[in-house]
C-alpha cells in the first residue's frame, strides 16, 4: 500500500520508500509509519517515526507518550501535482494533527527536501525553519556545461588524480569493510555526533534491501581503497549520501574523483539531478566549501517542527534538564532529546 500511494506522485525521493522506513524501524529508530491523505485527486504523503518516550523522561504525565521524527535524510510530505487546493490542505493538516493526537504525541520533527516544493504543504501548521543550504547539480545540462561549473583547482586534483593512476569504480557488497573503516575514520577526523556512527548492519541492509537505489562507488590507488561513497538514485535524483576517505591517500582529495565518477554514472542513468547535500547542519562550513567547487546551484534547506501538546513539551523539558542536571543553549528540537543531555537518544532530532 506504501508502494502504492507513491505510485500516484510525481516526485519523491528514496527516502520517501517504505524499504528505507523498514531499515529505520529495524535499527531500532522508531515505528515507521506513512500517512496516506486523499480527496478527489488530491493525494498527499508523509512518512513519519513514531518513538516511545522513556517514563523517566516525563515528571508528571499521565499515561505513556511518544513523539515524531523523520528517516535519516531529506523526507517530509509529498503531493500530487499542481496547487494543492486550500481546503484540502487544511483538511490535511487536520488530519496530520488527529494522527498526532490519537497517538499521544508531544513533538513532531521531520527534514524537508531541499529539491521539492514542501512548506506550503505545512504552512500554519507547526512551524517550517530554514536551517541552512544545500547544492545540486542540473544533469539536464551537456557534460561540458557540468564539468565548465567545477572549481578549477577540483578539475587539476581530478586530472592529477588519473594521472597517477587512481580509479573508481562501482563496487559490490564484499567491499562494505573498506568502506566502513574509511567512513567511521573520517566521522573521527571531523569529530561527528555519534549519530553518524552507524552500524555494519546498517550499511549492509541499505544495499541490500535496495539494491536498485544504493550503489557503492570505491576509489583505488594501486588496488588499495583511498575513497567510498553511497549514491542514491530515485526517480531521477541521485544524492551523495554518505561517503569517508582514507587519511593517508596519496595525492589530491580522492572524494573529487569519487564525485566526477559518480556524477558520470548518474548522467548515465538519465538521471536530472545530482544533490550533494551541504556541509554539517546545512551551514556553509568547510564540507559545503568542497562541493561548492563542483556546482554553485543552492537550495534552501528547512525543517518542520510542531509542538502537539505544550503542558506535555515543557513537563518533558524540564524532566530531561532536572536528570542532567543543565538546561541546554540552543535551539536544538525537540529540546528533552539534546544530545547534550544525554538522557533520550538524539538520532533522529534536529
């Protein structure tokens, strides 16, 4: 049924597939759910995490409570074409909010997609944050066109790289261990959040589960593994998912090869758009400088948060911080979840 309801959109992202909720739901980060809205013609999506909250999460609250986060990645509400009507759209939001209430839930939390027209879906709903950018790049252009937007130096690197005889290539599953030490060494590097530290298994059920959106690309120099990335490719979007490099590979960041391969491959699926992402939390650090040099197409990057049942947020609030003993700076949502709290798991939040 999941399949079904996606049939009838236009546009949606591998995210949106329910193999990619199943994987979520199987490491543990909540009970997935889509909500299928439709009138007339009018068909909206949103697939959502449902997650039980610890009892010693709430002081006062009667009865077990939950909240809603999104999959890993860029999800929210997908819809038919066209405008969707006002009347429907509010009788969406209606619906939306029955869901939430009827299962007792305190917050709702869900990623947009940078590359599809989502806010209006949520507008006066809750509220839709910018959160910062991310880029892409339009493959309906020739490959010259594509190429003439790198960076300079990122076109020498990617010559240099070939001329001393670094490959990339789409490999198969027997090359996960390779990929998993180079991208667990980078996420120390970098100093990620441990979020970002998933699991073999996790890795090993993406590919294997959908095998015809994950693909595993590997840069070699002299057979040993310098670079590995997953790319993604779903009704005409490829996404550079997750991707490490080995700290001692000789020569120019091989992550630029990884991309111009990558990038190669997807013109060969016809695929219309190339989305790199951004750098950490959707600001333009230093990761977002490096894709920068291959496309300057920049989207707005948002999230939609929405406090279903205040008296319960705040009674949440002030449990986490009471436990930890700190009340956490920022605007981190939903805010009990903290990761500087360290009393209910952060993954999935904001």
């Amino acid at each position: 049924r999941w399949r079904e309801a996606l049939a009838r959109l236009p546009e949606y992202d591998f995210c949106h597939l329910p193999a990619f909720s199943r994987l979520a739901e199987q490491c543990g980060q909540g009970e997935a759910r889509l909500l299928v809205f439709r009138e007339g013609e009018t068909v909206l999506a949103f697939p959502l995490l449902l997650r039980n909250l610890p009892p010693e999460t709430a002081l006062s609250l009667n009865g077990a409570r939950r909240d809603v986060t999104s999959v890993y990645g860029y999800v929210g509400p997908v819809a038919t074409a066209g405008p969707i009507p006002e009347e429907s759209n509010r009788r969406f939001q209606a619906f939306l909010e029955s869901f939430l209430r009827e299962n007792r839930v305190v917050s709702a939390f869900s990623r947009l997609h940078p590359l599809l027209a989502q806010s209006s879906l949520l507008e006066g709903y809750g509220e839709v944050a910018t959160v910062g950018w991310t880029l892409s790049l339009d493959l309906l252009q020739s490959e010259e066109q594509q190429q003439a937007g790198y960076r300079r130096n990122h076109r020498q690197d990617i010559k240099k790289l070939r001329e001393m005889g670094a490959v990339c290539e789409e490999v198969g599953p027997e090359r996960l261990d390779d990929f998993l030490t180079m991208y667990r060494s980078t996420m120390d590097r970098v100093g990620a959040a441990p979020q970002y530290y998933f699991s073999r298994d996790y890795f090993a059920r993406l590919l294997a589960d959908l095998p015809e959106t994950a693909h595993l690309f590997m840069c070699f120099q002299e057979g040993a593994p310098t670079a590995g990335g997953i790319f993604t490719l779903c009704q005409g979007i490829v996404q550079w998912y997750l991707s490490g490099t080995h700290p001692d590979s000789p020569g120019p960041p091989p992550a630029k090869l990884l991309f111009e391969v990558a990038r190669g491959w997807a013109n060969q699926q016809q695929a219309h758009t190339h989305h790199l992402g951004g750098g950490v939390g959707g600001s333009r650090d230093s990761l977002y400088h490096f894709k920068a040099g291959f496309t300057h197409r920049e989207h707005v990057y948002s999230v939609w948060r929405q406090v279903v049942d205040q008296e319960a947020y705040d009674d949440c609030c002030r449990a986490a911080w009471a436990r930890a003993g700190v009340i956490p700076e920022g605007d981190f949502f939903p805010r009990y979840r903290h990761p500087g709290l360290d009393v209910c798991p952060a993954v999935g939040g904001e």
